[in-house]
C-alpha cells in the first residue's frame, strides 16, 4: 500500500493485481489481504462499481482462511 500512501493509485492497483495472478499463491491470509487493499485503491480511484465485488472476493477469501 506504499504506492497508494504516496497516491501513485495506478501503480498501486497494478502492484495489487500482481499477487492475484501469482499461480499458486497458497497462503490464504494474504490472499484475503490483497482484495481488501485492491478494493480501497479501486474506491479511491473512483471505480466505485468494482470495489464492492473486490471486496466480496476479500470475503470469499477471508472466510477460506478461517475454515482452514
């Protein structure tokens, strides 16, 4: 979230998005943690329609981590 701190949100955003594609990206506490900070950026950077369904997937996935 530095980028977004320093108000670079694009980078940030692109920065976001890396982590989500990583195949294999097994640890399920940062892979619910992503969604959560992709949907702030998202927010602040005015896509408004996209951050709530980002954040659903921060849901989706927070739950995930807690079953496990």
């Amino acid at each position: 979230m530095n980028h977004a701190t320093l108000g670079d949100l694009g980078v940030a955003e692109e920065h976001l998005h890396l982590p989500l594609d990583i195949h294999g990206l097994d640890r399920k506490r940062t892979r619910a943690i992503v969604p959560a900070d992709l949907g702030h950026v998202q927010l602040n950077r005015g896509n408004a329609p996209q951050a709530p369904a980002t954040w659903c997937d921060f849901l989706n996935c927070a739950n995930c981590a807690n079953d496990a």
